[in-house]
C-alpha cells in the first residue's frame, strides 16, 4: 500500500521569518536518544563484482601538525572544551549547541534568536595560545553542508573572544548559498546581488575548505567531491565554479592585515533544516612549505619593493608611449609622449582566465585617466579597466579596435586608495573595487583579447601626478592543492564498478512494471500502490493531479552501496513536478527517496529533495533549490551515489546535494518514486551500478 507522508510539499505553508526570507518548512522531529553509529568507511560486497576506476592517492601524513582536530571521541551531546583529538591542541566551545556523532562535530545552528558568537568553536595551541601568522599557515577541514540556508564561518579569528566571523579575521562564509569571505571590518560577496532566480557557488555538498595564512592577507580555497561548473546547471550565477578535489578554487585573495597571533574558528549561525546540520571533519593547522612565500600561489606578484628609478619599472617589464619608473616602493608613469603609455609584464598569468589585481592610489588630479591592463598580448590586443568621467570602464581591444565592454559608476577624489580586481572566466569578466562586485560576469565578445596572460598599468594622454600603483598580482581560479594538503579527511568521491541491472521500459503501452524483468541483470520490478505501467516505452504511475501519497517501484539491487540513475521526463502540462528515485529501501515505511520538485507555491524555486523515511515518518529532509529551471515535457538525469552514510546527488551529472544519513543504511532496495500530487512524470534509461570508496571519507 502507498502511504501517506503529513507533511507539506516543497515549501508550501511556510511562515514568513523575521527578515522577510522564505524558508523551506523542515518537519519537526523526535530525535532518538541514542545515535546509531554509522561507518566512515565500507566493504565494498562481492556481489557487484567492483572494479573501481580510480583509487585513492597514496599520501604520507605529515608528523608536523601544529593542530588537528579528528572528533575521534565517543559520540556525546553537547560537546564541551577540552583536548583536541588526537591532537596537538584544545578546542573551546561556546554554547551547547555542538555534538560529536560518528567522528564529526555536527549541529550549531541555533533555531531561536541567532547571533554571531553564541554558537563556537575555536582552536588553541597546547598552552592555550594563539598560532603565529606566517606564510603558508594553512587551516584546513571538510565542511559537509547540509542546508545551504544555515549560515556559518570557517576560519582564522583574530582573537577567542572573536563573536562574529563575518567582519574579523579570514573567514570563508556560507550566507544562504552565497559565497562570501571576511577581512578584518567587512564581509565581501563574491557575486553580485543575490537573486532569487539563481543558485550561488554554495550548495548543501561536501566542500574541502582551505583559509591559508600570509604574512600580509591570507588565501581563501574550496573543493568538492565532483566539480560545479556554471553550464551544468544554467541558474548557477558563478562562472568559475569549483573544482574536483585534489584541484581546488582560489575564493580569494587578502593582502591587507597582518595580525597575529590567530586562532581557527567555527561560528554558526540559525538552522533552518536538519537537527544534526552541517558536518565538520578533520580540522588541521599545518605548514605548507611550497606556499611559505609571499607570493604563496599567485602566478605573478610584483610589490615594487626595490629601489627607486625615473628610468624603469623593472626587469620584465615593457614600456610603451612613455617612461615608468619606481618610487617609495610603488610603479608610477614618469613621463607619457602623449597618447597611452602602457607598461606591461608578460606571462604573469598561466592562462587568460585569472584574477587580476592592483592597489592604486589617485593623483593629484583625479580626472587624470589611470588605467589598468589585464589579458594583454600585446599593444593591439588586450582589456583594460580605466578610470573616467565619474565611472569604472571595462574596456576590450581585438586587432587594434575597442570597446566598451560595460562601465559602473565609481568617482574617483585625490589621494583615493582603490583595490581594483579583475576576474576573467571565458569571455566573461567580472570587476571588484574595494571588495564590492561593481560588475557581475558581463560578457567580452572580442575573442582575441581572451587568451593574453599579460598585466600591466598606464595613462592616456598625461602622467597623472601623485598616481601610484601597486602590489600587482595575478592568481589562477584553480590551483591544485599540495601534497600535505591532500592527507587525512577529504571529500568523499565515489567510483563505479559493474552494472548490477539497467531498464530502457522497451513494452508494450499499458505493460503493468509489476514482476517485469529488467532489460539487463535478471531483476524483478516490485511496486508499492497502484498504476505503474509502461507507456511510449517509458516507465509511469497513473495516480497523478491528487494528494501527496508516495509510490514506488523498486528492485533488489542485492547491496546497500550503489550508484542509481534514471532520465525524469518531467509532465507534459501543469505546475506540479514530483518525482525521482528511491534508494536504502527497506519497505514502504523505511527508505529515503531523492526527488525534483515544482511546487505552484514556490514558483520561482524548482528544488532538488531528499527525504529519509524512518517507520513511517520523516527523520530528514534536506533541499537545493534552483531557481526557475524545469521545463515541461524534458527529460533530466537524476543519479544518486549511495556509499556507507554519505549519499550524493546529481542532475545532470552536476552535483547537487550531499546527505548524511542517519538510519536507513542497510536497505538494498532501489528504484523508481512518484507522488500523486504529480502532473505526469515518466522514466527511462534506469541504471544501477555496484559503488564503493574511490577516495576521501
């Protein structure tokens, strides 16, 4: 018999919270006293006959830890301070908030007037000190997001009294799926205005997140188990993306403070969706000695910290249109012949797509037009940013002809500090003055200003008097992560070995799936509820347009971990899309089901769901929503790994969601989900595949 589940649909029936944001309503939940232990690592069963594709590196653990935090204690609620384990150092927790389940801290989040600081952790040395800053300090963890909308902070705080990780310190922030970073007094967003139609670079996955200390700023890095790229899901609105681990994305630069001592630090903010929430593994503090320079990992850095001369910039650097020079330890334009003085570095990027980046100070005449040139190649192809008539230009020249190729209001006064940045992904570009994206991935169609590595700085027409520039920079997006780096926990990728049953639905039109043989494997189909049947050779239930009651059609895939895809056709009309897979089947009362959604209470946010059924209720549920993006009468693939407690999540082969399990972990049945609330969702190209560990954890 199909059951019904009392709970709402997507978001419907939501109270509106005290900032006006609409939330997902998560069900209430009786959390059991005791947690069941759940395991890190598998056994991959015999009877998928593994192959795995990949196999995890072989990495020596570094002896030299300066801290690190395993959770390796007894599961316990709360978590209090004490030692850090296995050690060196203390962790001090602040609020009662945290626990250890399985080897992780999980929870934090606070459901009832959250603030910055009444929910910590942080990190000491042995003698409850502070960690001295230096080139190449890296702290380190695996974060597990389980709700995008819960906001947290991971990294370097400048004090343990430090309440609020968005305005101190170097932080990476998740703020509801947008992508921020801290500097001591401001909270930088690394893309433009948050809008409701997309979905940031933060989803509720599995992240590597990385803060590494310099002498002078620090690196901010992040990596996944599979990577997000911008096309795999179009309402994604950043460019970059992030990589697959052992890659990683450089989130960004800080070349400000140099504090010290620093203390790593975990804040978290509200909670809005599972008890547990997020996850946190294996926190480290190490020396990374390919990174122990001032440049660390930028392609190129230039701080002019040589001796003055009205003759030239310095070695490597080319001149054109006038004279550079070196003055108080910054470049400046000696002399211009009366058109555009250009002073230009080549190769200071490893490809065109980079970040830019220069500290400029304006002249005595701020009209004067400063300019700053990126992707050169040489005098006749190149983009630049200049400053003029009260605005920001970015400007594109192919072959010797220009263009504007977009321009943001940004006045310039004498004596101005401006922290320009570029960054480039493709032919689109994005501009940050002073931490605030003034223009979000405008697009340069001039192809042969999109490949140059060079960098540079000029004029038009005067040497600016008192215009000065400096510590030049030029950063790959992507960068992979050193050796040290890769040891210990990492985000968990999943590899595939044999096919255990695939289904193409190949039948005639009304062939009940009930005892159907599948295409390949010898599986027998088994349905809960009534109306599953073949049509037009794809798989459907019948039971549509009505309430929410949960059908499945399911196989015995002979084993709990495996990797299920299958092609959603979505319905042909109508405004409800509810339908998926089922995976970690037990019976029609313990299982979890991964679903794509459209609800018409929501209708600007299409949702991803997984929900994990435990006697006949909802133990979890956790969502990504994204935007306006299902069309009616398409087909999505949706692929779900199940391996040990981790299950990931994909549409489209782009990942999707992460979900730590909290049960259902022995369930070997499989297959196919549809609600009755649904408008006419069909099946095709079922798969499933034997799946096991290929690395992380």
């Amino acid at each position: 018999m199909p059951i019904i589940i009392g709970l709402p649909i997507g978001s419907g029936g939501k109270a509106t919270p005290p900032d006006g944001k609409i939330r997902p309503t998560s069900p209430t939940i009786a959390w059991a006293a005791s947690v069941p232990t759940i395991p890190k690592t598998v056994t991959v069963p015999a009877a998928s006959a593994m192959a795995l594709s990949a196999t995890a590196p072989t990495v020596t653990m570094p002896a030299n830890f300066l801290f690190r935090d395993q959770f390796s204690d007894a599961n316990v609620d709360p978590l209090t301070s004490g030692s850090a384990n296995p050690g060196p150092g203390k962790r001090v927790l602040t609020g009662s908030l945290y626990k250890i389940i399985d080897g992780s801290m999980r929870g934090g989040g606070q459901t009832s007037s959250p603030t910055w600081g009444s929910s910590k952790f942080v990190g000491t040395d042995n003698a409850d000190a502070g960690f001295t800053r230096a080139d190449g300090l890296a702290l380190w963890g695996v974060i597990k997001v389980q709700d995008k909308e819960a906001d947290l902070g991971f990294g370097w705080a400048s004090a343990t009294s430090v309440t609020d990780p968005t305005t101190n310190g170097h932080h990476w922030i998740n703020s509801e799926g947008y992508p921020r970073v801290s500097i001591p007094s401001k909270l930088i967003t690394l893309n433009g205005s948050p809008d409701v139609g997309k979905f940031g670079a933060v989803r509720a996955e599995e992240y590597l997140v990385c803060v590494v200390l310099r002498a002078q700023g620090a690196f901010y890095l992040i990596s996944s188990h599979a990577a997000h790229t911008k096309t795999g899901v179009l309402n994604s609105n950043d460019y970059p993306g992030i990589p697959q681990f052992p890659d990683a994305r450089v989130f960004w630069v800080d070349d400000t403070t140099t504090t010290t001592p620093m203390f790593p630090h975990i804040g978290a903010l509200d909670r809005i969706g599972p008890a547990h929430l997020h996850a946190f593994d294996d926190v480290r503090i190490l020396s990374i000695t390919p990174w122990a320079t001032d440049a660390g990992l930028l392609s190129f850095l230039d701080r002019f910290t040589r001796a003055d001369s009205n003759t030239s910039v310095g070695a490597g650097w080319s001149a054109s249109g006038g004279v550079g020079g070196v003055i108080s330890g910054k470049a400046y334009v000696v002399s211009n012949s009366g058109g555009r003085a250009q002073f230009t570095r080549a190769g200071a990027a490893a490809s065109g797509d980079a970040e830019w980046r220069w500290l400029i100070t304006v002249g005595t005449t701020a009209s004067d037009q400063i300019e700053c040139i990126f992707r050169y190649t040489d005098a006749t192809n190149y983009d630049m940013v200049y400053f003029l008539s009260g605005s920001a230009w970015v400007y594109s020249v192919n072959a010797g002809t220009g263009g504007v190729v977009g321009n943001y209001p940004f006045a310039l006064s004498a004596g101005q500090i401006v922290d320009l940045r570029i960054r480039t992904k493709g032919d689109r570009i994005q501009m940050i003055i002073n931490g605030d994206v003034l223009l979000d991935w405008v697009q340069d169609t001039r192809a042969a200003s999109l490949t140059g590595t060079g960098i540079g700085f000029g004029s038009w027409a005067v040497a600016p008097v008192g215009a000065r520039w400096d510590d030049v920079y030029a950063c790959p997006h992507t960068v992979t992560l050193p050796t040290d780096l890769q040891s210990g926990s990492t985000p968990s990728i999943f590899s595939t070995g044999s096919t255990i049953a695939t289904d193409d639905f190949t039948a005639a039109n009304g062939t009940p799936l009930s005892g159907r043989t599948t295409t390949t494997g010898g599986k027998t189909w088994a349905v809960q509820g009534s109306g599953w049947e073949i049509n037009s050779n794809r798989a459907r239930n019948t039971n549509t347009n009505g309430a929410e009651v949960e059908f499945f059609a399911t196989i015995d895939a002979g084993e709990a971990d495996y990797e299920v895809s299958v092609a959603v056709t979505t319905k042909p009309s109508g405004d409800r899309l509810l339908a998926g897979v089922a995976v970690r089947v037990v019976d029609a009362n313990n299982h979890i089901y991964v679903r794509v959604l459209i609800d018409p209470g929501q209708p600007m946010n299409h949702e991803i769901e997984l929900w994990e059924i435990v006697s006949g209720s909802a133990l979890a549920t956790t969502r990504q929503m994204i935007g306006v993006y299902y069309a009616d009468n398409t087909a999505y693939t949706l692929k779900v790994q199940c391996v040990g407690s981790m299950i990931h999540t994909f549409l489209n082969n782009e990942p999707i969601l992460s979900y730590i399990v909290q049960s259902q972990l022995t369930g070997t049945g499989v297959g196919l989900y549809h609600s009755g609330a649904d408008d006419g969702s069909s099946f095709d190209t079922f798969s499933v595949k034997g799946a096991g560990q290929a690395g992380g954890d």
